[in-house]
C-alpha cells in the first residue's frame, strides 16, 4: 500500500509513464484518492512511504498533504426532493422524495395515485409546483439532464406513414448523430429490441407489442444512464417480455439505472424486487418486496402449510406467538395459518415443528407478492 506525493506528483520510486491512483476513469487525473493506511501502517516509518509517520494515532489530516481529498461522490442519477405537483385545485403529487441510482426500480399503485405524474416530472415534461427534480444533479428539465434520460412513454406519438427503422433513424438525426453514425447506431438499438427483421413494415401496421419495442428502441438510441419506461410490457406476447426482461437486467448490469411502471405486477416481480409504491400522491413505500413486508406487523400473514397430520399441528399452533388463526384446507392435507411478525412466526414455528416432531412437506408464504403488499399498503386488494 502507498501514498502518492501532492496531485499530480507521484511519489519516490513511482514508475514513469503509470497513471497515478485516482487517475483514470471515473477521477479527475493526476488526483490521488483519498488513502486511509491499516493500524499496523500508521506505527512508524513503512518502506516506500514518501512520509515519515511515527505518532501512534494521526488523524488523516494529519499524514496527508492538504491537496489531497476524497473525489466528490456523483450526484444521484434521479432525485426528487419534497416534490409537490397541483393541477389547479388538485394535487397530484404531494411531498414525494425520491433517490434512485444503479438498478431496476418497479413504480406501482393503483390508477390516480400519482405514476404519471412522477414521470413526467422525472423526464423534464413538467415542473414540479413545489420541490426539485435533478438528473446528476441537473434540473430535470435542462437540456443536459435530458441527454441523460431515455423515455418509452406508455402512448404512441408515431409517424404512422413511416416504416420502424426510418421512424428510428429520423429520431437518431433529431438527437444530433452525424450522418455516418445514423444507420449504424440504429440499427444496433433495431437490434437489440428484436426488431431488425420486421423494421421496414409500415408504423401503422404494426401491434401493440411491435410499436413497444420501437418506443424502446428510440429511447435506446442516446446510451442514456437513466431509462424511463412506462408499462413496456404491455402488449408484448410471453416470449417477447421474457426478451425484455433480458434485456433489463442486461442494461441494469451496465450500471443504467431503469425506473418501470407497471401494471403487470407478476411480471416486475421477475423483473426486480426493489419498489416504489405510490398511494394518494404519496410515497407509501420504497424498498424490497421482504423489507416493505417485515415493516407491515400490523397486518396479517398468510403461510400455508402441507402435512400430512394438520390436525396435530392444530392443537399447538394457537400458543404459537403472532400466530391469529387458520383454516384447515377443503381437501384435509393442510392449513393456511394467519400471523403477525414473520421473523417471529418463522422463529417458533420452526422450534414447533422440531419439538413435536411434526413432519412438514411444503411451506409456502402466500402474500410476499406485489399484489399482496399493495393490497396491505393501500388498503384494497392491490389491483392498479
């Protein structure tokens, strides 16, 4: 381990013509990062150190010179701080504070609560009435923080007398690509929504899950770090959502961030368990489908379990803490138990079992789904 000299001069022995640390990708060049050295380093002088360290505890400041600092942590990819949105005596959105960076995140509620709304604010379409909406810590609406966005919006703005592939390039030309990188660069994006075989048949002949992937396709054609997509499933067959599924994750692990609304809840559950649930203009929840869950003690949990005694576990589940009731299947090979607390639950049930010596064949949660926590965080069934 090593601590490099001032910014921009390396340290005795550093090799001519290597970059300094720090310098490279993603650091300001010539800046060394900031270098905090192990215990054992910080007792006396350590060979190849260009400073003579000899008290038993510095503070950083202490042993590094002052040109040398921590490289400024980037701003978010999206964030929304305290964000209200009125349209005349309604208020749309109210107090919604948002962060989101590298990853998938599902945007669900149900209709009226806001979605629509939170995207176009996020994309720069309208201004928020009250708070901020920045892009790497630009305004959302600036032109800069747009470069950084790309948007599939859940409506069709189509040329219809244009066929995909020119509909595509026209965009590519309106987004500044110079004349040789036009066809190259749209035919990559045709490429990767699996639309280069059908990309010259008419705009207005096309389905609903064809005109999705074209929407997608645009808003590929930029490189953009931050991907908004409102219901991009919808009216594409099986196969094809399982392509974009891939396709998700495959720009997820390029470090894009994707914010997804959704109506298909089954669907964005294989697509990412991390979620914003959104409820009478408010942020309800954010987080993990198991983490929003764990927060909802309040609210019963429904386990079933197969065995082939129900009615043996029967006589001790009621001592059982957390546990509130259950309902012995019609077919007698089980019951489905109501309880608060799963880490509870879970706890001593499985100390039950073992006790008793209880044989359990299947042992299956029934409500960790989206429907499920929607239903509970919204008070109804969880339908959007």
């Amino acid at each position: 381990m090593r601590i490099d000299g001032p910014a921009g001069i390396p340290s005795p022995g550093h090799p001519p013509g290597v970059p300094l640390p720090g310098s490279g990708p993603g650091h300001p060049p010539g800046v060394a990062p900031y270098i905090i050295p192990p215990a054992s380093f910080r007792r006396g002088t350590h060979q190849g150190c260009p400073y003579n360290i000899q008290q038993e505890t510095l503070d950083a400041e202490e042993y590094l010179p002052s040109a040398i600092s921590t490289i400024p942590a980037a701003p978010p990819l999206l964030l929304l701080e305290q964000v209200s949105k009125w349209y005349g005596p309604v208020l749309s959105l109210n107090q919604v504070t948002l962060e989101l960076n590298a990853g998938i995140t599902g945007l669900v509620g149900p209709n009226g609560s806001g979605k629509s709304t939170l995207i176009k604010l996020a994309t720069g379409l309208i201004a928020p009435s009250l708070g901020r909406v920045t892009v790497r810590g630009r305004n959302a609406a600036d032109w800069k923080a747009r470069d950084s966005i790309g948007y599939c919006p859940d409506h069709d703005a189509f040329y219809e007398e244009m066929s995909g592939r020119e509909f595509v390039r026209t965009m590519a030309k309106l987004n500044g690509f110079a004349a040789g990188a036009v066809t190259e660069r749209s035919e990559d994006v045709l490429n990767r929504v699996g639309m280069s075989d059908r990309a010259d048949r008419k705009l207005r002949g096309y389905s609903k899950g064809m005109r999705q992937r074209i929407k997608l396709a645009q808003a590929l054609l930029h490189d953009p770090e931050l991907l908004i997509l409102d219901e991009p499933l919808s009216g594409i067959d099986p196969l094809g959502r399982h392509e974009m599924l891939d396709l998700f994750h495959e720009l997820a692990a390029q470090g894009k961030c994707l914010l997804i609304s959704s109506h298909e809840l089954e669907e964005l559950e294989k697509l990412t368990n991390h979620v914003a649930i959104l409820s009478r203009g408010r942020i309800a929840a954010v987080g993990t489908l198991q983490q929003i869950r764990d927060l909802l003690d309040d609210y019963p949990m429904s386990v079933r379990v197969v065995l082939d005694q129900p009615k043996e576990l029967a006589r001790y589940l009621l001592d059982l803490d957390g546990v509130l009731g259950f309902d012995f299947d019609d077919a007698g090979l089980g019951l489905t138990i109501r309880a608060r607390s799963p880490e509870r639950f879970f706890t001593s049930f499985q100390k039950l079992v073992l006790e008793k010596g209880i044989v359990v064949r299947e042992l299956e949660p029934l409500d960790d789904s989206a429907h499920a926590i929607l239903g509970y965080l919204l008070g109804g069934s969880g339908k959007t």
